[in-house]
C-alpha cells in the first residue's frame, strides 16, 4: 500500500508521521483492495488543524474524509474512524448486494 502524508503551513515530524502510517495501515482490513492512503494535514485555522484522508482502491472505489481536532493527532484518529465507518458500509453493502434474491 503506497502512503503519502502532506502537511500545510504545519511541519509533520517523524512522530506525526509514523501515527499516521500505524493508523492507515488498518484500513485494509475493512475493506480489502485499497492501494493508496494519502493523508492532508492542515493547521492554518486558529488552533484547530485538519486531517483529510483519501483512500484509493481497486476499480475506481475512491473514499475522503476529513477530521477537525485541536492537535494533529486527534484530528488524524477521528478522520480514520470516519474512514473505517466508511469503508465497512461499503464492504456491507457489497457483500448484501451479492446475495439478494430477484
């Protein structure tokens, strides 16, 4: 799985970085065929910082989120809980879809 993380007018450090990692290596097990996470982080506003997450999977599947906090990484742990929610809704509906009766 390919892993970019992307800071705006913040500067992500080795810690910053390796909790994010560490928290979107889970995502493949929600929903399996997710080839790209790329994570934005941005802490332009007052003292509230931003982390958008991006997950790129197999056939075009492509899911964003985003999270507010008041340090990096509590916003980065609510927008992979965002994305978890996300992604095991799509692996439900996938698997119900496969099985209906007509």
């Amino acid at each position: 799985m390919l892993f970019t993380i992307t800071g705006r007018h913040i500067d992500i450090n080795d810690g910053i970085r390796e909790h994010a990692e560490e928290k979107a290596s889970k995502l493949p097990r929600y929903f399996n065929g997710i080839n790209q996470v790329n994570v934005k982080v941005d802490g332009r506003s007052r003292g509230i910082v931003t982390a958008e997450v991006i997950a790129r999977g197999e056939h075009r599947n492509v899911f964003v989120v985003t999270g507010q906090g008041d340090d990096v990484f509590r916003a980065i742990d609510l927008a992979i809980r965002k994305m978890e929610g996300q992604l095991k809704k799509k692996k439900a509906k996938q698997r119900n879809h496969k099985h209906t009766l007509r």
